[in-house]
C-alpha cells in the first residue's frame, strides 16, 4: 500500500505539473498581448510611445490581479533575438525523469525552478515601437503544485488508515479470533474441561479443529446419558467434574468487536467537520434566532453542550439496557439529525438538527466506550482504551479529509446523504459484531440513579482531583488553542487555509500511532495518573514555546509536540479515573466514564471562551505563553497534592 500511494502521488504531481505549466504559460501569454493591444490603441488614438503615462500603474495593477505572474515588463524598440515564449516539455524519457524529479525536489524544499516568460511586440505603422515581456512566478507555480502534493498525501494517508481499519477487523475475525478460539479450547481441555467449546462459524481448519474436540466431548457426554439411564449415578461426579452437561456454547467478546462500528459512525460524524461554518453561512436567513456571526459557530456550541448534558444519563441507560441495544438506539437520534441537514433551509434548521445528532452521538460513544471497558482486564486498560481513542483519532482525520473532498465535488448537503449510509452501516455492524452479553450483569441489577453516581464520585478526592486538575486543562488545550487560538493566529501568519487545515491535522496524525506505545508504557509502569500528571505539564510546557516564535514553523512545532504530549494523557486519564472511580462503592466503569466525559465538555466550552478573553487584551504570543504557564501550574499542583498531600480518600456515605 505505501508503495502504491508514493508511486500514485509522484503520478499525481507529474500530470499535474505537465497540465499547469502550459496553462500558466497561455495566461501569460494572454497577459502580454492585452497590454500590447491596449498599448497599440493608444498609439493608434494619436499618443506616441515616448509619452505614454501610467503604464506602470497599469502592468502593477495587472500583476496583482493575476498572481501567476511575477513582472510585466514594457520596453522601447524592437525585441530581442534571444527573448520568447519558453517553457517547452522535454522530449526524452531521461529529460522527462529528470524533469519530474526536479519537480518533486522543488516541491519538497519549496525551491523555485522553471521560469517562463510570454513576449509580444509592439507595432506602429509596421515597425515595432517596444515589446512586452511577461514574465511567470515559479514560487506562484511551486506553491500550487504543493497544495496538490500535500493534499494527494492527506487523502492516501486517509484512505490507508480506513483500509488498515478494515484489514485489523477481517484479520481478526479470520485469523486472530478462530486461533484464539483453538488456544482457549485447548486451555479449557488441558484444565479438565470436557464441555462444548465456542467455534468459528466459518469452515476453516481451526474450526475443524475444534469441531473434533467437541465430536470427542460429545461422545464422551452420551455415553455418561447412557450410563444414567441404566441407573449408574456415580457419573453424575464425573459430569460435574468435567463439564459434560455443559451444552451451551460459552461466547466471549473482544475489543475487536466494537471497533469497527464504532470507526464507520465516527467516520459519518466527522465528514461535516470541515465546511459545517461555511454550510450554516451559506443557509443563513435574517430571521434566524442570531446575527450570522453567532449563528456561524453556534451548532458547534449547541453540539457540545447537548452532550454535555446527555452523556451523565447515557451512562445510566447504557448500565439498564446494555452496551448494544444502546449503541442501536442510538443511531435513530443521529440519522435524524443527518436527515434534518440535508432538508434544511436556514441556519436554525441546521442547529436544531445537529443539536439532535449530538444526543445519538453522546449514547453511542458512551455505549461503546463502556463496552470496551467491560472486557478489559486491569493489566491492559490502558492498551484497550488506546484502541478507542486511536478509532477516534482515525476517524477524525479520515472523515475531515473525506469530508472536504466530498463537499467540493457534491455539495454540502449532499455529505450528509453520505453520513446517513454510513452511519446506517455502522448500526448493521454493530447489529451483527456487538455482543449481547456485555454489560449484562450491570443491566441485572438496578444501577444507581445519574444524581446518586454524580453525588458519589464528587466526595471521591482522588476523582475530583483527576478532573479538575487534569482532563478539564487537557480539553481546554485542545478546544481553546487548537481549534480557536491555531487557526487564526496561522492566518495572521497569512498561511492558506489549506496549510491551516494540514497543520491541525497533523495532532491527530501523531496521536494516532504513538498512543498505543504510550499506552503500552503505562501498562508496564503502572502509573497511569503519574504519566497524566506529567504530561499536563510537559503541554503547558509546549505552548510557551511560541513565545517570541511568530512563524508558522514554530506553530507547526508546537502542534506536533502536542500532539506526542497529548498521546500520553487520553488512554491513561481514563485508566486512572476508573482506577479512581473503582474506591467509591457501588459505582460502575461506565457511570464513571460518563461523569469523565462530562467533566471534559466543560474543558471543551470553557477553551475558546477563554482564549477569546484573552486575545482581547493580549496578543498571540503572550496568549499561548500565559496559557501554556497556567495549564503547566495547574499540573505542578496536582503533582505536590499526589507527592507530599496525603493520599485521596473516599468519603464515607
């Protein structure tokens, strides 16, 4: 796969630049002889050449309006022999190779190459009075040819983090799972159990295999029948003692099985991620309930809050029907919400509707998420809660990249026609691979009511503590500086909006492969709230980084520092608030986990307000400064408090 998209990116920028180069060159040409023409006419009116005024104003104006030029020249007299329209393709294969890999070069090191020019002269009364030289920007060249390569980079790396979604699932259900099966078959032998063993539905060696252990078992079993119906019942013992009776096929459910639905709804949710600003703009109407300035960011607003609000009973619901007829319920809100974008007909149409998805989105992600944390053990949480944080990362990035491309080929609302399909894939999935036995026995008994858990994890110190100090610092980072404060301090860098756009991105790309190594160390270390702790400060530590770096470099390396900062804090926060949560009785993984995310939508509506107060008064780089110093106190306090503090209690009841 990496070697087919490199070869299809450098295929990509060959063509490209083949179909620019000429176009570009046309234009230039075009250029020239518009201020030869314009020139010709005034000659031909009666003003002689030497006395022609304001032609500079005039080859500047033109210049400006059309940036692939860098320089309109007008000279007197004829043109020189040496001077003309250049820019030909190289004819032979190895000038052509040579030609592409200069192209590549340039467009890695933002190197110019490759400048042409277009010259037309000038003629009155038959003679040529000057000549026009127009003259290409390469860097205007360069600059294009990077968008597309960086874009065809976004999009294969997209593509290829779905195709790697899909090939972890069908290698598991293919391979990984019927050879788990075989191994916890023979376990269950090797121990002196002689019942049924759960198989593969596929005809595949390892389900022969164990179709033979279970035809052993199954002879074993009738022969005890026949034994009981002769009145021999000392093989009641051995029945007992090896299972026999034991018919029903015990299942077992895996992480695996929830991950793929989970990736697919994701996908669908983030498709409008990218233009979902400019879509509410295009439908505002001046009866909507704000002015368009408000109207613009409040579906975001109104998104979070709903699931802020929605997420502490969703716990509750997850705990009294289970994980997957939650995850199916669901789905209704959320396909509701799709179905309303894409019928509406003004901003507020498009609140309400995606106020409506954030109520399937809240039950879906808690459901899953509490599926996932009923089969983990404690020696892998943090490794199984990578596993859902780096679905989510992936889905981020895949959908936000999809998404833009789907909009400028489609239509905005027709994105929405494709979330409807594939969050309808995502129910069928979930459907099928979501087991029906998770969470069961949290289902079984009567959990406690939203209050009663909210009031019992808050005289939890150590929970309280968690939250505050670090998973409410965590999303104000995320929400505050990189999805407010970056964007608009890389546009007044004057970066492009697609450099904006890969620059963001470029968190969630590192996150993706280094949270699962971050995880894996805090499963050997065990110390997951150490590592939370730390790399709070170690955040705010990277945000003053930008203090006196007023570059976009200096941006870039801040994002990504993060990025592998925060890659540490999201699979072990939630370890160690479970970990928390588990020494206040009577409080389920799932009531803790909807409490966490709840707390963390504060972090994620506080962030922009915040950073907004502060650009108020302060400029960029003071901004990030003083916010990096804060988020890094508010660590060092935690750390003293864990250190020196005595250790967090549970109240009594």
């Amino acid at each position: 796969m990496l070697v087919a998209a490199a070869l299809s990116i450098l295929t990509t920028i060959t063509q490209y630049e083949n179909q620019l180069q000429p176009f570009i060159l046309a234009k230039t040409e075009s250029v020239a002889l518009k201020v030869r023409n314009d020139i010709e006419y005034a000659l031909s009116i009666g003003v002689p050449f030497d006395k022609l005024r304001g032609v500079d104003k005039f080859v500047s104006d033109l210049t400006e309006v059309h940036p692939e030029l860098s320089l309109i020249e007008v000279q007197p007299g004829p043109m020189p022999a040496e001077a003309g329209s250049t820019g030909a393709e190289p004819d032979t294969f190895a000038a052509s190779l040579l030609h592409g890999l200069n192209a590549v070069l340039a467009i890695v090191s933002g190197q110019t190459y490759g400048a042409t020019q277009a010259t037309a002269e000038i003629m009155f009364e038959g003679q040529a009075v000057g000549h026009v030289i127009a003259h290409t920007d390469p860097a205007y060249v360069v600059a294009q040819m990077q968008s597309v390569f960086f874009d065809s980079v976004v999009i294969l790396m997209a593509v290829t983090l779905v195709a790697v979604e899909i090939v972890v699932v069908l290698t598991g259900f293919s391979i990984t799972e019927p050879l788990r099966k075989v191994e916890r078959a023979i376990r269950l032998r090797a121990s002196g159990d002689l019942g049924l063993y759960e198989n593969s539905a596929r005809d595949t060696l390892p389900k022969r295999f164990i179709d033979g252990l279970n035809a052993m078992n199954d002879a074993l079993a009738d022969q005890v029948a026949a034994l009981r119906q002769a009145g021999a019942r000392m093989v009641d013992h051995l029945a007992e003692r090896y299972h026999l009776d034991r018919r029903v096929v015990p299942s077992e459910a895996t992480i695996i099985d929830a991950r793929i639905p989970l990736f697919v709804f994701c996908v669908a949710e983030e498709l409008q991620k990218s233009f979902l600003p400019l879509f509410v703009a295009e439908y505002y109407q001046p009866t909507d309930f704000f002015e368009k300035s408000i109207m613009v960011g409040l579906p975001i607003s109104c998104f979070m809050f709903v699931i802020a609000a929605i997420t502490p009973f969703a716990g509750g619901l997850v705990d009294r029907f289970g994980n997957r007829r939650l995850f199916l319920v669901g789905l209704l809100p959320a396909l509701a919400g799709y179905v309303g974008c894409y019928l509406a007909r003004s901003a507020d149409d498009i609140v309400i509707a995606r106020s409506i998805t954030a109520l399937g989105y809240a039950i879906i992600t808690i459901s899953a998420q509490s599926y996932i944390a009923a089969i983990l053990t404690k020696e892998n949480r943090a490794k199984g809660m990578a596993i859902f944080v780096g679905v989510l990362m992936a889905a981020t990035m895949c959908g936000t990249a999809i998404g833009g491309i789907l909009a400028d080929w489609l239509g905005y609302k027709q994105v929405f026609l494709v979330s409807i399909g594939l969050a309808s894939l995502a129910g069928v999935l979930g459907f099928v691979m979501l087991s029906r036995d998770v969470g069961a026995a949290a289902a079984a008994k009567k959990p406690a009511g939203a209050g009663s858990a909210i009031a019992t994890l808050m005289r939890n110190s150590r929970f309280v503590l968690i939250v505050l100090f670090c998973a409410i610092p965590a999303k104000i980072i995320l929400t505050g500086f990189l999805y407010l404060f970056v964007p608009i301090y890389l546009a007044s860098l004057e970066a492009s909006q697609s450099e904006i756009g890969r620059i963001m991105m470029l968190y969630s790309l590192i996150i993706i492969p280094i949270s699962p190594v971050a995880s894996h160390f805090a499963d050997r270390l065990n110390r997951n709230l150490a590592i939370v702790i730390g790399a709070t400060i170690m955040s705010g530590i990277v945000l003053m980084g930008l203090y006196q770096s007023a570059t976009v470099a200096a941006v870039l390396a801040v994002v990504a520092a993060l990025g592998v900062v925060h890659a540490f804090i999201k699979a072990p926060l939630i370890v160690a608030a479970m970990e928390a949560a588990e020494q206040s009785p009577d409080i389920t993984r799932t009531s803790a986990l909807s409490l966490l995310r709840t707390s963390e939508r504060i972090g994620s509506v506080a962030g922009p307000v915040l950073v907004a107060a502060m650009l108020v008064r302060l400029d960029y780089q003071t901004t990030a400064a003083l916010l990096g110093l804060g988020i890094s106190a508010i660590g060092l306090v935690m750390a003293l408090i864990s250190i020196f503090g005595s250790k967090p209690e549970v109240a009594d009841a």
